[in-house]
C-alpha cells in the first residue's frame, strides 16, 4: 500500500478531521441541551425568583426585603 507517501497521509487527516468534528458536534448537543434546561422556567414569577435567591443564600434578608416591596410596588 501507499503508507508514506500521501495517500495514506490523506486517509490519514480525513480520519482526524471526522474525530474533531464529531467531538465538536457532540459538544454544541451539550451546550444547547444546558442553555434549554435553565432553571428558570416560564412559569416562574420575578417574586419566586427572588425567593429562590434567597434561600440559595445569593442574597441577604434586607436585600429579599427591599427587593420585594420593589416588585410589589
């Protein structure tokens, strides 16, 4: 066979080129499968939002306070 000359080389690219591709179309499934399964969803309120800051610690009681009155406002 042609192993060194570039035939083979060409076999050869054509092989990587296939792995680099299905890795990257594999990768781009991930990323938008994530991005579609945020954790919001549609039906939450910007109040139940708030309330899940709150209990994930991101925000103190003044702030859920003063955030709060600032939605029911």
């Amino acid at each position: 066979m042609y192993w060194d000359d570039w035939h083979g080389w060409g076999f050869h690219m054509m092989s990587w080129w296939g792995v680099f591709l299905m890795v990257f179309l594999i990768a781009m499934v991930v990323m938008l499968m994530s991005r579609s399964s945020s954790p919001t969803s549609a039906n939450e309120t910007p109040l139940d939002i708030l309330k899940g800051r709150y209990a994930r610690g991101e925000i103190d009681h003044d702030e859920f306070e003063r955030r709060k009155r600032d939605l029911e406002s």
